[in-house]
C-alpha cells in the first residue's frame, strides 16, 4: 500500500492526540485594544469583519482535519516569500492578505485563517494572536480545538500547542467576535522542548 501525505499526517496526529489538559488552552482575561492593524485591514476588508457576535465554537480535531491545518500551514509557509511591510508597502504596518505571494507574519496569519474557513472550519475557532518573540510584536493562528490551542506560525513549520512556543501571549480576538480582543492571562507560560 502506498503511503500518501494525507496518512502521514494522519499517523502523526495520532501521535500527538492525548487528551487535552487544562494548560493547553489559553486563559483570557478582559477587553484589550483593537489592533490598527485589524481596524484598517476591517475597512479594506468589510465583509470580512461585518459579522455579528455569536457563541464560541471548538474545532473537534480528527486525523483529517489536522491533516487539513497542516497542509494549509506548510502551504503558507511554503509558497509566501516574507517580507516587511516597509519593503512590500513603504509602511511600517498594513494587515493584509498575501495575494501577490508577498507577507509578514500577520498576512500568514489571515492567509492562514481565510483558507481554513474556506475549508468550512469555524471562524470562532481561528483567533489572530499577537505575541512576543525576541523583544517584538509578532501575529499568529491560533485555533481553538477539542485537543487544545495549536499555534500555526509563519516562523515554524510545526504546528504546537500555544504553551510549547516559547512565546509570550499578549492578546487575541474574541471567540465571539473575531472584531473585539482580549488580554491573555498568565503570557509567560513555563517554556517546554518542543522536540
């Protein structure tokens, strides 16, 4: 029998598909500031933010749909040359989708977040992430599953659980409105080997 890509990862998610444990999942605390990034990237975009609030739904993570994560991420990070938003616009910040194949780390993260609800997966379950990494601001996917928090990150081609990155969590959209944010309790987690 031939092995495919699909079965591949299918085998990997089942061997990192334990139980969730309360750590895996991101305790948030109250309103944050709205990104400027989010607020222009809503006027370009308007029926990408004309949603209205609705009740917070988790993705139940089976082998195919985590293959389906893994291969939107890898694509992203495959085929999107990075590029700063002074070298690709002449500004200092612009969210925006990758179209002309060109992005930083928050244009993965919307590239990211449009092929998964594309792909029918739930919008309250994908949460543009803002953290910090070596000093500075950095946007990742977060999605919200039955199994935890997995980070989908431009700078990684491994998917992990939030608290495995190394990262420090500031704040992230809403589940029930992708147009509010909230602060992220306890951002520094103990830092995990991720291998």
């Amino acid at each position: 029998m031939r092995t495919t890509l699909f079965g591949v990862l299918a085998a990997f998610f089942c061997l990192t598909c334990n139980a969730a444990q309360a750590g895996d999942y991101i305790k948030v605390g109250g309103p944050a500031s709205v990104p400027s990034g989010w607020i222009h990237f809503c006027e370009e975009y308007k029926p990408e933010c004309d949603t209205k609030p609705s009740v917070p739904v988790d993705v139940v993570l089976t082998p195919e749909r985590w293959a389906e994560m893994a291969m939107i991420n890898y694509w992203a990070n495959k085929y999107i040359k990075p590029v700063t938003d002074m070298d690709h616009w002449g500004v200092i910040e612009r969210w925006n989708y990758p179209d002309d194949g060109k992005g930083d780390c928050e244009d993965y993260a919307l590239l990211k977040r449009r092929m998964l609800l594309q792909a029918g997966w739930p919008r309250e379950a994908l949460l543009i992430t803002i953290v910090f990494h070596n000093g500075s601001g950095h946007a990742v996917l977060t999605v919200k599953t039955n199994q935890g928090e997995f980070i989908l990150d431009n700078l990684t081609g491994e998917i992990l659980l939030w608290h495995k990155t190394g990262y420090q969590f500031f704040k992230r959209q809403s589940q029930s409105d992708p147009n509010a944010w909230v602060t992220i309790d306890g951002s520094s987690p103990v830092v995990t080997s991720s291998k």
